[in-house]
C-alpha cells in the first residue's frame, strides 16, 4: 500500500516507516511472551475506534479529564503565564488543548506533536483558523525520541509540555522515567510540564472501562492484527483471537491481550510465527497511579509538584510540574501532608 506512492517526497520516510512497523512485528511476535508495541493501535481505523471508545459509558477516563480542564483551564493558563511556548506530545485533535488555549494569554505558539501526519496537519489547520493570533508549528515526530522544535516568530518567556489523555501510562515505569527526564531537558529552565493521569481506584471500574458491552474496545485491540494484515501483508485470522484486558494489582495496570483460540500459524512476510491455544500477544498496559508514586516520578525526573487537580471521584488527575533549578529545590511543597492513595489491592465499592 505504502509502495503505491512512490513520487512522494515522503516516500522513503514512508518505507523506513513500514520497515520499522515490520521490524518491530517480527521481533514482538518472536518474544518468548509475544507482544506488540501500543502505538500501532492508531492507524486511520484504529484512531477512529479510539475515538468511539471515549464516548463509551464505560470509559471514563477521557470525559473526567474533560471536565477537569473545563474547570480550572484559566487557573491552570494563569500558571502557564504569558508568552507561553506550549507543546503538545500525542496532540490528536487536541480537543483537551482548546480549553487551555482559550485562557493563555498571548501565547508565543503552540506545538503539536504526533506521529500521524495526515490528522496532524488537518487539525492543525482548523486549530490555526479558529485561533488566528496563535502560531501553529505542527511537528510529526515520536516524541519518545530526541525533538528538535520548531522556530516560532514570539519570543518564548517558557515553554511548557502538555501531556494528556494518560498516554504515560502506556510507557513502563522504567520508560516513564526516560521520558520525563528528557523532557525536562526539552522544557529547561523555568519550563513546566501538564500531565493527565488516571488514577487507581476500584479495580472493577477500571476494567469495565476497557471491556466494554459493545466490543468496541475488542474491536479497537483486534484493529493491530488486521492493520498488520493490511500494511505488512500477513494472515491474521483476527477472528480467532480473542480480547482480554484485566487489572494487573502487582503492577498497578491494565493489560490488554489477543489470546489465540485455537492452535494455529501466521505468516507476516517471509516468517511463520506458530500460537498455541490460549497463547497470548500482549498489546498494551495502562499504568494507573497514585499520588504518592506520581509524586516519586516527577522528583526523579527534576521536576516540583507546583499543583494538582483532580475530579470530585479522584478518578483522574491533571498535575502542574515545573523543572527545578536544583535537586532540593521545590522537592515537597505540594506534597506536604497528601496522603498516599490506597494501595490498589484495596478495593474501594464504587457503583458503576
Ligand atoms: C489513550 C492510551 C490512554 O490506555 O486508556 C483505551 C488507550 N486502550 N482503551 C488507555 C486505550 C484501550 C488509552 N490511552
């Protein structure tokens, strides 16, 4: 499909695209424990069900980040400052953005960062025309690896990294950390970083979150094999793997798996990679945090806690980091006196 458009000029960054989605598939499905990295969920299908997905009754975690930005957007503008260089990492439609950007004052520009170029640009546009004054510089990059950014014509006073949607909770712990860190390096001095994060909570109201009556979020698991299907031409019978997510209480996640129903063979180019029945392909965990452990990441990545916001069920939490000038600097305050969450083994009712 990739190789049908070779005038291009994107071409070869499209096939050294497609060369690293197969190199990946290949080496995930080759695991001792087969697995397959999260972010190839998002292709145009899969964007699509993702999308579905957050207007489900089950899925609570992007309307409660929703309402939160809603209602505190000009506090936390107000904390942004003027002439603030905002960067987006996973922009999307950057739906969550608007309400921020709706109270910054005079921004120096806005960033938006993701892979998918297509989406990128499209909203890009429509973000530019509704905020004429704003300058949009889209970047398609991974920004799990090194970021150049763009120039932009305002002199920026800081520049500050908005991180929502609890896309860190894809990343391992390990990974987590990686990223923060570089990305205080990105910010520097006087830099800040907004970050939305679920939180844990009834280990039942997570799962139902991501076992949805409807199957969308089957649907949205399942997509990963038949993009492989349709972009590295291998032979995924989709149907005979079967969705499982569950609440991981050691690790504080959700994990989500395509487990094999049957015995069977699937070739991706060239290779054969042989399921047993019951044999799982993990696609993705969600980590969940607790106050206490998100506090822990921040300090370890030279950030200070400056404010927390969070919904009346503690469901999610959007947090305020600014990168400290010194190791002490900014280590408590903030936290003084927050009592961690409970432990995720201990179930709190809630009624659905
Ligand atoms: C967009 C990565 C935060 O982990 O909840 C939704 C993706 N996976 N349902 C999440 C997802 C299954 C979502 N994130």
């Amino acid at each position: 499909m990739i190789d049908t458009i070779p005038q291009s000029p994107f071409a070869d960054v499209f096939k050294a695209d497609a060369r690293q989605f197969r190199a990946d598939v290949v080496r995930g499905l080759s695991a001792p424990k087969k697995e397959l990295p999260c972010k190839y969920f998002y292709d145009e299908v899969g964007s699509a069900l993702f999308e579905q997905i957050t207007e489900l009754d089950e899925y609570y975690p992007t309307r409660t980040e929703l309402a939160i930005m809603e209602r505190h957007a000009a506090e936390m503008a107000g904390l942004l400052g003027p002439r603030c260089l905002l960067i987006e990492y996973g922009s999307g439609s950057s739906v969550k953005t608007r309400r921020l950007l709706d109270h910054l004052r005079d921004p120096a520009g806005y960033v938006p960062i993701d892979v998918s170029a297509d989406y990128l640009h499209s909203s890009a546009q429509a973000l530019g025309e509704e905020y004429p004054d704003l300058e949009v510089q889209p970047l398609c990059a991974d920004f799990t690896r090194p970021l150049g950014l763009p120039m932009c014509r305002k002199r920026a006073a800081r520049r500050v990294v908005y991180f929502p949607g609890s896309t860190l909770g894809n990343f391992t712990p390990e990974a987590a950390l990686a990223l923060l860190r570089r990305t205080a390096g990105l910010c520097g001095r006087g830099g800040g970083l907004l970050l939305g994060i679920d939180m844990r909570k009834d280990p039942r109201v997570i799962e139902a979150a991501y076992n949805d009556r409807r199957g969308v979020t089957a649907a949205f698991n399942r997509n990963i094999l038949a993009r492989i299907n349709r972009e590295l031409g291998a032979d995924f019978d989709v149907e005979q793997f079967a969705h499982r997510a569950f609440y991981n209480a050691d690790q504080g996640r959700i994990e989500m798996h395509l487990v094999s129903r049957r015995e069977q063979v699937v070739r991706v180019g060239g290779v054969q990679f042989f399921f047993t029945k019951g044999e799982s392909i993990h696609t993705e965990n969600s980590h969940k945090y607790t106050f206490l452990g998100l506090a822990d990441l921040a300090v370890a990545c030279g950030f200070a806690t400056e404010r927390v916001w969070e919904d009346e069920r503690g469901y999610f939490c959007v947090v305020y980091l600014t990168v400290r000038r010194s190791r002490k600097d900014g280590v408590l305050p903030g936290w003084a006196g927050r009592r961690a969450f409970p432990p995720a083994h201990e179930a709190i009712p809630v009624t659905l």
